[in-house]
C-alpha cells in the first residue's frame, strides 16, 4: 500500500515489489500515483500464492480509509471493530 502526496492510498500487488516502486517513483506506475507523487510505501505483505495476494489485494480496496489506516498501524483489534461496526459508510471513512 502506498501513500500517497495528497494523503490518499493506493492499493495494488506486483511480483517485483522493488521493480514497481521504482515504477512509481518514475511516474510511470498507475495512472492514479502518476498525478500524487512522491508516494511512500507504507505496508506490504509477502504472499507464495499470486491469487492470495490478488484477493487480499482487491479486499483491502473495499475497506475504508480508517480500516487501511489500522492496517498500516498493524491495530488489528481496530480492523476487526471496524468491520464489525453497523450503518452505512459515508464518504469520510
């Protein structure tokens, strides 16, 4: 996961991960790092399973920011209320 200049985050996977940093760094990662560098990396996760990291991949983009924010913090007491809260989400989180 990486944070972005504007304060956003940007959820993605790669076989290299060294390789696509540097990519990111260039400015010639994804479209959406191109436009908020510079960009940090502030949690990763090793996986054997390209699928399994795939799957974390697209389940950490559904969570809200405080969800990402806990994650990062490794506050997974935090991750599990959060998940466990009711009502719909807004724009904020």
């Amino acid at each position: 996961m990486l944070r972005c200049r504007d304060g956003s985050y940007d959820v993605g996977s790669a076989r290299d991960l060294e390789s696509r940093l540097e990519q990111h760094h260039r400015g010639t990662g994804a479209q959406y790092t191109r436009h908020r560098l510079p960009v940090e990396l502030v949690w990763c996760e090793a996986f054997e399973s390209i699928a399994d990291a795939f799957a974390l991949e697209k389940r950490i983009q559904g969570w809200s920011r405080a969800k990402r924010e806990a994650l990062i913090r490794g506050d997974f007491d935090e991750i599990s209320r959060l998940a466990h809260r009711r009502g719909p989400r807004t724009s904020s989180e």
